[in-house]
C-alpha cells in the first residue's frame, strides 16, 4: 500500500471510484479485468474521454498517458471515429458474413504496411501471434520459435513464457504453462546478435518473433540495426521471420517500425490502432504464407480459422476512419514530436529535483526509470545502462509503482505504470500540466519516503 499520507489523500479526492473498487472485487479477481489496471488502494473509475483527457466518476479530468493501452494515436473519441461507428451501428453490427468494409479496412493495411502481401483479421494481437506461430509450423515442417526475453507477444500459452520479470531464478516460469510447451520456447537476450545466430544453428527453429521496437514498447529499445541483422541471419538460415507490430504498427510511422526501418518481415502481427480503438487484431504477410489459411492450397492442409468477430464491421468502421488520419503522417509526426519534448523536459525535471529517476524511449513512448543514478541523456538516442535488460526491465518495487502512480493520480495525469504513450491528441498545455504533475509528485512520494 501506498504509506499514509498518499493513500489519505486518494480516499478524498477519489470515494466513489474506491467504493466501486469494492464492489469490483466481489466480481473480479483483485476487482480488476486486466492485470495491469491493479491499483492500490484502488483503481480510479472512469465515466467518459475526450481527446488527451478522461473523466473520473468523481468528475475529475485526467490527462491519460495510457491511451487505450496504446490504441488511441488520435486520443479519445475522435468525431470522425465516432461519426463512423454510429452510422456502421445503425447498419448491423454483426452480418456473419462478408462486407464491403472489410476489403477497404485490409486495402489501407496494404497501402501502409510494406509487407503486406495479404491480410487475414483476427479478434486481437494475442491471436495474431497465435495464427502466425501455426502458420510457421505449417510451412516449415518445425515446431521450436525463438523470442527475445521481456518481449511480450500476447498471453497465449506458445509465447507467454519469459515475457515478465524475473527472468532469472526459481521463479522465472510462467504459472500454467506445460513442460511440452516451454521445451519449444527459446528465449535469447534483446539486441544479442551473437545469441541469435546461435540460436538458429543450433536450434533451426519454425520462426523468430520480435516486438519491433523492444519489450514493452521498448523498455529495452531493439535498434534498426538488430532487426536488420535479425532478417539477414533469418534468411541465412532459412528460418520466418515475424515482426510483431501490434503497438508500433501505425504508431512510430504510418508503415508501423519496418517501414521506418526499411525491413520487411516475412509476416507481420497488427492490433491496437488498427481498429481505432476497438477490439481487431491482424496478420498480414507473403502471400504464399498466407496461403496457409486458404482452402485447396498448396500445402495440401488448410489452417482452420474461425472467430466470432473477425473483421467486425464496427471495428473496420473505425479502423478506417483512423487508418486514412494515419495515411497523412500527422498522426505519427505530432505523438513522436509530444513524447520528445517531453522525456525531455521530464529529464529536466528529475535533475532541478535530485530525483533519481530518468526518462528515456523513442517515437511516442516515454520510460521512466527509477533508483537511477547513472549519467543523465545527451542526445534523443540515449538507453540508461546501454541497454543491459535486466537492469532496464527487470523485477520493480510494486509498492513503489503503486505509490508513484497514485501520487501522480492525486495531480491529474494517469501513467501507464513506469511507463506512458503520447497521443497526437496531447497538447502542449497538456505537457506543462504533466511536467508540474510530476513535480507534485515528486514531492509527495518523498513526504513518504519513497525518494530519497
């Protein structure tokens, strides 16, 4: 728990999201329906969003650094969304069978994502993993994929495993997965092109699957020249090569991070923004992998692929409406130029406060680091501590994480736990209303001991 003076302080400002809280847990495990909305004392409620902002049930404005978990790049009910989700509602919600929306939502996925070939749509990002892992096995005769340890490709139990600190020691295993399953993960270190290497001679395995800009939308960055020596070495070693892009796909560039860096996946794993805030996921890849999925292929064996909501006409609705915003740029160009500023400006921030934290990320996500005390950026491009990924994202102080992020609660901006995402939503005024609630911030959690 949050000590004393915090917590007191949550209970006054937020009563009616700690009494929901209560009930919530007569419902839920922990009173939460996603693991990472675990809040103590409590979560905070929201009634309504606009923009950069949301609303606590008390009425209290948030300035969200959450963003839908990263599937709102032009922030909270954007009219042209909205607009298109009401007129699709009138229409049906759900044909069970084909539609014209679907042809133009899989159009803009080809116009944008470089390798693109053909478009298959899911319900999710865990399910586009999913399909491109059974794919990988169909096709190359293979069982074993390799991952990077910390990147997180969805909770499903093939690649689950070494997704979440610690990854060291007695309890580095994932609860409920089986033994047959683990022994065909093979987890490496980020940005270890020796390891990689390694890995294919010596394993040959289905696939390589990578989260294209690092775990957790980069708390350990994966650089440009990792993913392009991950497609050479896969390519020498007849291995796919999948890039996960389901939090960069359309957010550091309209091509997702292998348009931006010039690499092309042999498939590629897309939700989030895809769908403009509503549930849909995709794979999109070669053709001929593709193909896997189609009947009378060429593989003599189809893939089987149902899904209730597949290509939901309301999440193609709103996919497209965000999708042709994505097409012109802006979108990417003003998150990634609001996230800049403000690593930035929060760097210092912890410097005029001797705050031992720092922040760091690329495009438009932003990492703080606590328990810092190392040399401070000099350029956009600085990683703390090289990038070793244990430090960067190892196991973290939940009480300390629950504190600071009630203490910047307490001062109107919710943050992704260490972690937060811009939107092209986020304004300036809005940067100046997050630096000062850091600075207060700062201030309660070391009334409270949590800063030295």
């Amino acid at each position: 728990m949050p000590q004393a003076r915090i917590a007191e302080l949550f209970a006054e400002r937020y009563p009616r999201s700690l009494e929901l809280a209560e009930q919530a847990r007569q419902c839920f495990p922990s009173g939460v329906t996603h693991d990472s909305r675990y809040l103590e004392p409590g979560p905070v409620f929201v009634d309504r969003a606009a923009g950069s902002i949301k609303y606590s049930v008390e009425g209290h404005p948030i300035i969200d650094y959450w963003v839908g978990h990263g599937a709102l790049l032009l922030g909270h009910s954007p009219s042209t969304v909205v607009q298109a989700v009401q007129e699709q509602m009138a229409r049906g919600t759900h044909f069970a069978a084909n539609h014209e929306l679907e042809i133009r939502w899989a159009q803009l996925v080809q116009q944008l994502i470089p390798s693109a070939e053909r478009v298959r749509f899911t319900s999710s990002g865990t399910e586009a993993t999913l399909m491109a892992l059974r794919i990988a096995r169909l096709v190359t005769s293979r069982q074993k994929v390799v991952k990077l340890t910390g990147h997180f490709h969805g909770w499903h139990d093939f690649l689950v495993p070494q997704a979440y600190a610690p990854y060291v020691g007695p309890d580095n295993a994932t609860p409920g997965i089986a033994d047959g399953v683990l022994s065909d993960v093979i987890s490496i270190p980020p940005n270890d092109v020796a390891a990689l290497e390694q890995a294919l001679s010596e394993h040959h395995p289905a696939c390589v699957i990578i989260e294209a800009t690092g775990g957790h939308w980069g708390a350990v960055p994966v650089s440009g020249e990792y993913l392009h020596a991950a497609r050479e070495l896969t390519q020498k070693y007849d291995v796919l090569f999948i890039l996960d892009e389901v939090i960069t796909g359309f957010r550091v560039d309209p091509g997702g991070a292998q348009a931006f860096y010039g690499v092309q996946p042999d498939m590629t794993t897309l939700a989030k923004i895809l769908a403009g805030g509503l549930p849909g996921g995709a794979l999109a890849g070669r053709a001929d992998l593709l193909d896997a999925l189609a009947f009378n292929n060429r593989y003599g064996r189809k893939i089987p692929h149902p899904g209730t909501y597949n290509a939901n006409p309301l999440s193609a609705a709103a996919g497209i409406a965000v999708l042709e915003q994505v097409a012109t740029g802006e979108p990417c160009r003003i998150a990634n130029e609001r996230a800049s500023e403000l690593r930035r400006r929060l760097n210092q921030l912890f410097i005029d406060k001797r705050a031992n934290w720092i922040a760091y990320g690329e495009f438009s996500m932003i990492h703080i680091l606590p328990d810092y005390d190392g040399p401070r950026p000099d350029s956009e491009t600085f990683i703390p501590y090289e990038g070793q990924h244990l430090k960067l994202d190892g196991a973290r102080n939940a009480k300390y994480k629950h504190a600071y992020r009630a203490a910047l609660l307490l001062n109107g901006v919710d943050w992704f736990g260490w972690g937060g995402l811009t939107s092209a939503a986020h304004s300036k005024s809005d940067l100046d209303a997050t630096v000062e609630a850091f600075d207060r911030a700062i201030g309660l959690l070391r009334a409270d001991g949590w800063l030295p």
